[in-house]
C-alpha cells in the first residue's frame, strides 16, 4: 500500500468519527434542551429556559442552579382576591 491510499483511508476515518461524534453531540444536545424544557414547564418557570442549555459548558450548570435555589413559581401560595362585597344597586 502507498502513501497517498493510506492518507485517503485515514482521512476517511477520521471523517467518519467526526461525523458520528457530532451526530451523537447533536442527539445528546436536544435531549438535555427537551429534558428541561419539561422540568421547567412542571415547575412552573418558562419552559424556554430550558434553552439555556444551549450555552456551551455552563448552560446546563446555570439550569440546575435556577431549579434548586430558585423559588418555583407553582409552590407560591395563591393570591387571594380582595374582599370588596359588591353593593346592590
């Protein structure tokens, strides 16, 4: 075998690990973005801050640090109305 086929199959290899490692970065990407997009839906923040995850590194730190010392919006307690009694006319 000469240079130049050993080059070209090389190459090819490297591409297609190239390919398939982003492939696999692409899946696990979407699944931590849809992952908490519910997280943040049930607790009851805007489910696009599940984008954050977007963020290279940190996005998903940031999630984690927003859902566990972060006041969850659906524990509130409810307001309640004003007590105005209407007046009959």
């Amino acid at each position: 075998m000469d240079n130049d086929s050993s080059n070209a199959i090389a190459s090819a290899m490297a591409g297609g690990f190239l390919l398939t490692f982003l492939v696999i970065g692409l899946a696990v990407t979407v699944l931590f973005v849809w992952l908490f997009w519910r997280v943040f839906a049930k607790a009851g923040y805007n489910p696009a801050l599940g984008l954050l995850c977007l963020i290279p590194s940190v996005g998903w730190i940031v999630c984690m640090i927003i859902l566990a010392f972060g006041t969850w919006p659906n524990e509130r307690p409810p307001v309640m109305a004003s007590a105005v009694t209407p007046t009959p006319v």
